[in-house]
C-alpha cells in the first residue's frame, strides 16, 4: 500500500475517534493509530465490510472491515428501512432473530433487537443460542416479514457473520438483496438508531422449540424401522454449537434412544477450545467423535457446525474404520433413501422435485432421472433451493434439496439447510441399512453399483486481504479467457461461463444457454470421459475453491479400492495440470 492509501485509511479510522463511537471503540482505534506496524489498521479501514446478498461476514474488531455493533449496526438500519418501505401497508411488521455460540453474537442479536425496536419494527427474539433452521421455522411459524441470525456457520473464531431472511424463511433473493444492499449502503454511523423500547421486544423459548420439534418429527418416513433398531448405537457431536439444544432432542423424538454425546464438545464456546477448525467438514473437528466410536463400536457418528445448517457424517468402512464420508455422498444417501422409501409406499405421484446445487455430483440428477422425478440445478446456497421452492409452490411437491458442503433440506417446513432434521433422518437411514444386515457405509456402495461410480474432492485456494483478492479475479480472468483445452487425458468438450449464461462445445464450437435466473461468477469444465470441474470464489471467505468429479464404473464391492485409488489419482494428475 503506497503512502496516499495509507493516508486515506489513517484518515477513515480518525473518524471513529468521534463522539458517535463509544469509549472503548475509541480507544481501540487510537492504539491501531498509534501502531509501529500499520498492518492491522489497514486491514481494519482499507474497505467497509460489504453488505453483500448473503449478508455480512467477517472477523470481529473495530473498524469498516470488521463485525462489531456499529457495521452490524448499519445492516440492521438498513434492512429496517426496506422492510418500512416494502410492507408500507401493514400496520406491523415483524422480525425473528436468532444467534450461534460466536463470541459477540448476543451482544449483537441484542444490539439489533433494539435498533428494530427503535424502527417500529416488532422483534422475536430467541431467549439463547438456536441452531439456524428454527430461526427459518419461526419467521414462517410468526408470520414475519424478514429475519436475521448472527452466525458466521464454520468460519474460525474469530469471524461472526449476519444473515437476513425473507417472509418465507429463506434467505434472500432478488430483487430485495440487491435493494437491501443499496439500502445498508447509505447509512452513516449517525443514521443508527440504537434505543428502541422494550414492549417490542418478544423473548422466545421453550414453546417454539416445541413447535419446530414437532415439524422435524413428520420428517420420518419409516418410523417402524426406527422402532425395530431404536438401540442403535448414535454418536453425536455439536462442536460447541447450537445443535446440543435441539440434535438430541430430535433424535429421541424420532425415537432413537442410544444417543451418545462427547462431554467436552458440549460445552457451549465461541472459542472452539478442542477444534482449530468448527467445520465438519475437516476430519480434525470429528477426531473425538470417530475415537469415541471406535472404542463403542458405533453405527454411525454426526455432527453439526456451530448453527447447526450443517451436518458431517463418519461411518465404519469395510476396513473397520470411521472415515468421514463427503457432503455430495451424504446428500446422495438422502437423496436415495427418501425416493426408494417414497416409491415402496406408492407416494410418488409424478409431481414430485428435488433440488441440488451446480457444483455438487452429478450422481443425485442421475438418481431423480432413472427415478422420473424432475430435478434442478441452482447455485451454491441454500436460498436458491428455497427460490424453486417459493416458484413451484402449491403446483409440484418438494421432496428434497442438498449440496456438497455438507448441506441437506429434507423438508420445506424451514427453507435452509438443516442439520437438525437431517441429523435425525440420517440416523433413521442407518437403521435402515441395519434392517437389510447392511452397514451405512456398504449402502453407500449399493448405490454405486446400482446407478455408476464418482468420486469428488474439493480444493481451495486462500488469498487474504486486498492482493488476495486481487489474485482471485485474476485467477477467474485467466480461466474464463484461457480455459485448457483437456485434463485427465480428455479433451475438454464443454465450457460453462456463468457470469454470461453461455455454454460453448470446445469441440463442435456449438453456444446454448445456461438455464439460470442471474450471472454468477462460475465456471464448469466437463471433458469428454465425464469429469467435472467447477471454479468459484467464495461469497464469505477470501477463497477461491475447485471442485472436481470423476466419473467411474464398479461391478462389484472387491472392485471399489481400485476404482477409488483410480479416481484420486486422476484428480490429483488434474490438480497438477492446473497449477493447484
């Protein structure tokens, strides 16, 4: 950074030495100023921490780049000025507001609790921590307008995040996200007001967790097997999160009864103290829990990231150990599960739709197309399932949406993804697979043999601060105008550009269009032999992330280490070709 910008970002953060900021915010500007090393205070002010359409995001402190009251403060002045203009008409408008176990997030539900207040907004606002979906339940269960949970899903500890919601419980989508973007961007600290009254302020507990429980038990679909294996053997893990509030409590409505828990991931923390990482993903987060089921022999382990959208499962392969299977598996499990049983009972009426994101397998289209059930392909996040949902609503019946980062929606009753209920629903699938003298693990293989191998990974790559991002676009640039002309050993066929919704055959120079709503920065590569590869930077980190897929064929259970080691090494031969 030369010495002008640094000026300019000296000059940004004296402004938050002023009477609008508290004391403690001051003083903690001056020591940024007052700074031998002006790293920290550059990444704190070189840019205000965008208001962007899946909310905000970003590590707590002060300044324009941070979470703290006044940024979070702006997005809520901001929404509580589009929702007054939107829903001018009604005589109240109302807001449900939720909150993770993250360091700050109740001092900033509470914060917006009040600003709402201070709007004329009426604010529900949960008594505790709540795992996201039930924030999505309640704003339909409330009949809200909107709202909001502070989370910042699996980031580090140091991140907390904003979400908003629509009336519909999803989160939003144009045009509003784009309104309310704009909306956020005109308010000036002075703008926010802070003090609203307490009468309309409504503290929420017991009764809705009771309600939504209720929603998540009609998620069953085979309750009689579940009584025949109610004993079996369920490690769950909330990784310090919100799902200790509700997990097992799903699971025993289900009527599962040998829950076992791991004591010191219980413990409610922003601080993750047993994890680096609160992602499920990682099989560092989900070590204690697939320790602990080694020693019990266990049926199946799961876990939640800290709000609880998230679900990870670790099963016991045919070696006799607990590997955690991936999200696109995880989502094909359910996705195969919910149509065989659907199908067995004569529910299927040939209206029926599941959802999955572009970058997960292509194996769950292949599943719904052999099955003649309609399915769609949105982008990554759970608002565009939701979107399919709002436009085929009360015409087609929603059966099932998911994606590969570890996100499945078994039902609509919320519109996000859903640890609570999937969580419950996968350990009535386990049951399922012991009911045919199956492991999770050997079904997982049965839908290989059945509809076709793939194997998928995902790679990112991390680019901090203002160069990081800078590398990213021109990472994208360099694909977009250059994309290789083969990988793994096959020529490339198709190229799908996002950002302009054309589809061009590298080989036959033939252009169709990209059935989708909106541009999206997204390229997909598809060769010739099968394989995909999907490029995208992250909407919330400062990452840009490859997925890959790779097509195979398995005619036996003595078949899949050769074909698993197969596939591996041709990602990785892909990963080298392209610089990763």
């Amino acid at each position: 950074m030369d010495n002008q910008e640094l000026q300019e970002v000296r000059a940004k953060a004296q402004e938050w030495l002023s009477d609008t900021y508290d004391a403690e915010t001051r003083e903690k500007v001056q020591a940024l100023l007052d700074a031998d090393d002006p790293t920290e205070l550059i990444d704190s002010f070189y840019r205000s921490l965008e208001f962007g359409t899946g909310g905000l995001r970003g590590i707590m402190g002060v300044g324009t780049n941070r979470m703290n009251i006044y940024t979070v403060g702006a997005a809520t002045q901001g929404l509580s000025n589009y929702l007054k203009k939107n829903f001018a008409d009604l005589d109240e408008i109302k807001v449900a507001i939720g909150h993770d176990c993250r360091n700050n997030s109740r001092l900033f539900s509470e914060t917006s609790a009040k600003i709402f207040a201070a709007n004329g907004i009426k604010a529900y606002l949960f008594d505790d921590l709540r795992p996201t979906p039930e924030l999505s339940y309640a704003i339909r269960e409330l009949g809200c307008q909107s709202g909001i949970i502070l989370t910042a899903s699996h980031n580090p500890k140091e991140y907390n995040g904003y979400k908003a919601y629509w009336d519909d419980g999803s989160q939003i989508v144009g045009p509003h996200d784009v309104n309310i973007v704009n909306e956020v961007a005109k308010i000036k600290p002075e703008d926010i007001k802070f003090d609203g009254p307490d009468e309309l302020i409504e503290i929420m507990g017991e009764e809705m967790d009771n309600k939504f429980l209720a929603e998540v038990k009609k998620v069953s679909i085979s309750p009689d097997i579940v009584e025949r294996h109610k004993d079996i053997k369920i490690i769950y893990t909330p990784i310090h999160g919100t799902g200790v509030k509700l997990i097992p409590a799903a699971l025993r409505e289900f009527g599962f009864t040998n829950i076992i828990n791991i004591p010191e991931q219980d413990v409610v923390s922003g601080d993750f103290p047993t994890v680096i990482s609160p992602n499920p993903e990682e099989p560092a987060a989900m070590e204690m829990a697939t320790k602990k089921a080694a020693e019990i022999d266990a049926d199946v382990v799961m876990a939640s990231d800290p709000d609880s959208d998230r679900i990870g499962v670790a099963v016991k392969n045919d070696k006799g150990e607990y590997v955690i299977i991936n999200g696109n598996q995880t989502a094909l499990l359910f996705f195969y599960y919910i149509i065989v049983k659907m199908k067995e009972a004569g529910k299927l009426k040939g209206n029926e739709f599941v959802v999955k994101t572009i970058v997960s397998t292509e194996m769950i289209a292949e599943v719904a197309r052999r099955n003649n059930i309609e399915y769609y392909d949105v982008y990554t996040g759970f608002k565009f399932i939701a979107e399919v949902i709002r436009d085929n609503e009360s015409k087609k019946k929603y059966i099932g949406g998911g994606e590969e980062s570890f996100g499945f929606m078994p039902s609509d009753f919320v519109r996000d993804k859903d640890a609570v209920s999937s969580c419950a629903l996968m350990a009535e699938i386990t049951a399922w697979a012991i009911d045919q003298g199956k492991t999770l693990y050997e079904l997982l293989q049965d839908i290989y043999l059945e509809y076709g191998f793939s194997r998928e990974k995902m790679k990112y790559v991390v680019r901090k601060g203002k160069s990081g991002a800078e590398e990213i676009q021109q990472i994208m640039t360099k694909f977009r105008n250059d994309p290789p002309k083969e990988l793994g050993g096959s020529p490339m066929e198709w190229v799908k550009d996002y950002s302009t919704l054309v589809a061009k055959n590298l080989i036959t120079g033939e252009e169709k269009k990209v059935d989708q709503k909106i541009t999206s920065n997204v390229l997909q590569f598809f060769t010739k032999d099968g394989t995909k590869i999907s490029v995208r930077p992250s909407g919330t980190e400062p990452k840009i992330k490859f997925y890959f897929e790779v097509a195979g064929e398995v005619k036996s259970r003595s078949d899949f280490d050769t074909v698993e080691q197969k596939a591996d090494e041709k990602i990785d031969a892909i990963m080298d070709e392209l610089g990763l």
